[in-house]
C-alpha cells in the first residue's frame, strides 16, 4: 500500500502538466505553443512549492515521533505533537503565500516576459498550499500509524479528482484551469485526510490560528 500510494501521488503530480500538453487550450495571446504553456506552468507549479519548505521539514522530523507515540499508544502525546507540528507548517507557510501573492508579477517576470501569462495560475497554486498547511502532516500521520491502506485510498481519489477537472477545464481555460483543478484535488485531498484521522484517532490535525488550544 505504501508503494502504491506513492504512485500514486507521483502520478497526482504530473496530471496537470501532462494534460496541459496534450489538450488544446485556449492562448489569448495566439502565440504561445502548448511546450511553452506547460513551460510556464511548470515555473509556477514549482515556484509555488518553494512555500511548502516548513511543512517538508517539519514532516521529516515529525513522522518518526508519531509512530513512536502510536507504538506506546500515547493519543493525547500523539494529537499535542500532531497539532504542534501543523501549527509550525502553518506559520513558516503562511508569510511566503503573502509574499508570493504580493509578489507574483514580479516573481513570475523574472524568468522572462511571457512567464507573466502564469501569474494567475501562481497565485492560485500558492493558495492551495495554505490549506495543505492548515491540514498538516496528516498524510504522514496516518502512514505512520499503520492507516497505509487509507492513505492509499485517498491518494486515489484525489488523482482522480485531478484527471476528471483538468480533463475539463484545461479546454476551456487553459493554465488557470490546470491550476484550478489542481488546487482542488489538493484541497480535497488534505480534508479527506484530516477527516481520516478524526475518525481513526479521535482528533482534528487542524491548526486554527490564535486558537489557544484545539480540541477534538
């Protein structure tokens, strides 16, 4: 379950770009070709993944505290470091969305002129990083936790999701209807995961900002 879910997620994030150079889309400006359309995605797709440096790190430190939590079947230790963790993803998250959403002209233009058509595109990509932020390590949680099979099922859907509204939007609204598929996926697919662990573990990864403590 564990190697397929992790297809799987490769394959969740290749969807878009792939699509986007396989379907005809629209180009306002009649200029640009489908390789330089997935080109330009592929700039924004990446750039806005720069915000999700806090969520990388602390996910690699906190996977192995929650398996050794769950082996000594310590939930409350296990929901505290769970939502400690998403906590700190949010707040290393969160100021590198605004920065980018302020920014994104200028961050876009840096790679070149026609890099601007994907501004739109960046900004939303960017958005759904926030809520991968504000769902936290779920994923991890429920991998680490022997709920691999979950994982795996989620994984599916999500993907799924992502063909289905690429397949229709991408003809219609090209680069920002790839991102827009793609921010719903992601969005989809960390809510299912939170409400996974909910209902395996009896409380919400969620971080709810200036909320002094969550509670399941």
């Amino acid at each position: 379950p564990l190697m397929l879910a992790q297809a799987v997620h490769f394959i969740m994030s290749w969807t878009d770009k792939l699509m986007l150079g396989i379907l005809e889309s629209p180009d306002v400006t009649g200029l640009i070709t489908n390789s330089a359309k997935v080109g330009v995605y592929h700039t924004a797709f990446k750039l806005s993944m720069f915000a999700t440096i806090g969520l990388m790190a602390v996910k690699s430190i906190a996977s192995p505290k929650f398996a050794e939590l769950y082996k000594k079947d310590e939930i409350k230790s296990l929901q505290k470091v769970t939502q400690q963790a998403t906590k700190l993803i949010f707040w290393t998250t969160l100021p590198l969305v605004i920065i980018f959403i302020f920014f994104s002209e200028f961050l876009m233009g840096l790679f070149g002129e026609e890099f601007r058509l994907g501004v739109f595109a960046f900004i939303v990509l960017s958005l759904g990083r926030v809520v991968v932020s504000f769902s936290g390590a779920a994923g991890n949680l429920l991998q680490m936790c022997g709920r691999q099979v979950i994982f795996m099922n989620v994984a599916i859907i999500g993907s799924l999701i992502n063909i289905v509204l690429n397949f229709s939007l991408i003809p219609i609204y090209g680069i920002n209807g790839s991102a827009i598929a793609t921010m719903v996926s992601l969005v989809v697919f960390n809510l299912l995961l939170v409400y996974f662990v909910k209902r395996e573990f009896g409380f919400y990864t969620f971080y709810i900002p200036f909320q002094k403590s969550n509670k399941s």
